[in-house]
C-alpha cells in the first residue's frame, strides 16, 4: 500500500470521507474547486498522502520545482486527505481533493479504501462537473446516485446507467461496493460553452448540495458572491455574440422544460440519511 500517513489515523467523529479528481470528472474544476474551498471554510489539515510515485507517468504529468527559501522544492502530483473536525456537527469529514492518476487505478483505490478504513469512515461521496448543453443564467443541476440500492431508495437518488469509458471514479465506486462501503456520486451540469475554471457557481450547488444529502454544514453561501460575478462576466461575454445569446435562450427553455427536483429536501432527508448509517452500524 502507498498510503503515507503524517500522523496516526485521527479519532474523528463518524467521518464521511468526500473526494474529487481532477481530469475527465472534473470541467471548470468544479469538483476538486468545491473541495479546496471547503477544506479552507473549515480549517482542514493534512492527515495523510498516496505516494504518486506508482501511479504517476512523471513525463505527461511532470513534477514542479520551485525556490522556497533559496532551496529547491519539487512538487509531485499531490492525493492528500485532510481532515477536519466539525464541532457540533453528527460527522467530521475527510477531503481529497487530487488528480486522476495515470496507473493502476485498481490498487490506488484499494489504497482510498484503506484510508477509509483506518479513519472509520461511515460513507464516501464523490463529487464531479461535466460538460453539457446547460445555460449559464440557469442554477446549475446536480444529479445524485448510488449503486446500494438501500442507500438510493432512502434518498431518492438515482442507480447508474452510464455505460462507456470511465475514469477513476468509476474504478472507485466499483472498488467500494466490493468492499461493502456505501458511495453516492454528486455531479454537476457545467454549461460547455463555458467550461474553463473557476466556476464558483457549480462549486457552490456541489456544496450546497452535499449539505444537502449529509446534513453537514460546508459555507456554500460564501460563494454567492463569486458565483455572480462569474455570471455577470459571463453574461456580458454573452450579449456582444446575437448567436451566443440566441443559443442560450435556447438552452434556458430546454432547461425550465426540464427542471425538477432530484433530491427529496429539507430535514427529512437528513434523517434518512442518519437512520441509514444507523442501520448499517447496527448490522455490523
């Protein structure tokens, strides 16, 4: 295993570990963006790092040198977990928020697994941006699902249907249902006419809605502010191209057809979510 731990495994309080990986997963870097953010809110520390040295081809994904202190620093493609510990809230959280490695992707997740593991982890939940035909004026949509059917039917998450190509996140949901650890993917829709980072306001419904789902507090209102920025920048790109602006009309009235909830609301999904968990321990 390449897991490096800093120190001992923390005594965290029923722990939820949330990843995101930069690569295919990750448009706008709307997922490892919400988790570099939240890891600020909440003043997490770095518990432990994956070694990259077995999972990384150092000549597409090159290392960074740089002068600290007039020594030379190198920095490797980095996988480190920090931890933070939440105070009131029912669950501390573990956040990774990495790069997609080049190699062995059945090994680097058994390595997650045992991070995992070691810190008592409750559940897991991957988060992800993709591109697609979605305004930008419009609150971006985040899709949930879970292959535990328990877990979706509680809820009211999707099953997986994709079939295809898959990344790391995929290895890894494989990997964790193998291991019985219970998984959820959060993924938001990024407008693909507009999919270079930052964007604050996929970053902001990701958070918002993993708050949403595990009832953990994450700040996502501290990005309201960055989040209009964005769209007015965006928007000002927008009304100087007629054909821009015509196709975005198109996509607002595609997209007001479309909207719907896909997550139950409020206090009692929270609640099933706690009686899940529960349930669980009380099984083991």
């Amino acid at each position: 295993m390449s897991v490096l731990w800093r120190h001992e495994p923390p005594g965290l309080r029923r722990p939820i570990l949330v990843v995101g990986f930069e690569g295919w997963f990750d448009v706008a870097k709307g997922a490892t963006g919400a988790l570099d953010w939240l890891a600020d809110q909440v003043e997490a520390d770095e518990v432990a790092a994956i070694d990259p040295e077995p999972y990384f081809d150092f000549t597409a994904r090159r290392p960074t040198v740089r002068l600290e202190a007039g020594q030379r620093v190198i920095d490797w493609p980095a996988n480190a977990v920090r931890a933070a510990v939440l105070g009131d809230e029912g669950h501390d959280l573990l956040l990774l928020a990495g790069t997609e490695p080049h190699l062995r992707w059945r090994t680097f997740s058994e390595d997650l697994v045992e991070v995992a593991r070691a810190t008592s982890a409750e559940l897991v939940i991957t988060l992800g941006s993709m591109a697609e035909a979605v305004p930008h004026t419009r609150a971006p949509q985040v899709k949930g699902s879970s292959t535990n059917p328990a877990l979706a039917a509680r809820l009211g998450l999707s099953s997986p249907t994709y079939q295809g190509p898959t990344g790391i996140v995929g290895v890894l949901h494989d990997t964790l249902d193998r291991e019985r650890i219970p998984v959820i993917s959060l993924r938001v829709a990024v407008p693909h006419y507009v999919s270079g980072p930052p964007n604050p306001k996929a970053m902001r419904s990701l958070l918002q809605h993993l708050q949403h789902v595990t009832g953990v507090a994450t700040n996502w209102v501290g990005l309201n502010e960055p989040a209009d920025d964005w769209q007015r920048q965006v928007d000002g790109a927008v009304s100087q191209d007629s054909e821009a602006s015509a196709y975005v009309d198109q996509l607002e009235r595609q997209a007001d057809a479309a909207l719907q909830d896909d997550l139950p609301s409020g206090e009692d999904l929270a609640a099933e979510f706690e009686r899940f968990l529960q349930e669980r321990r009380d099984e083991d």
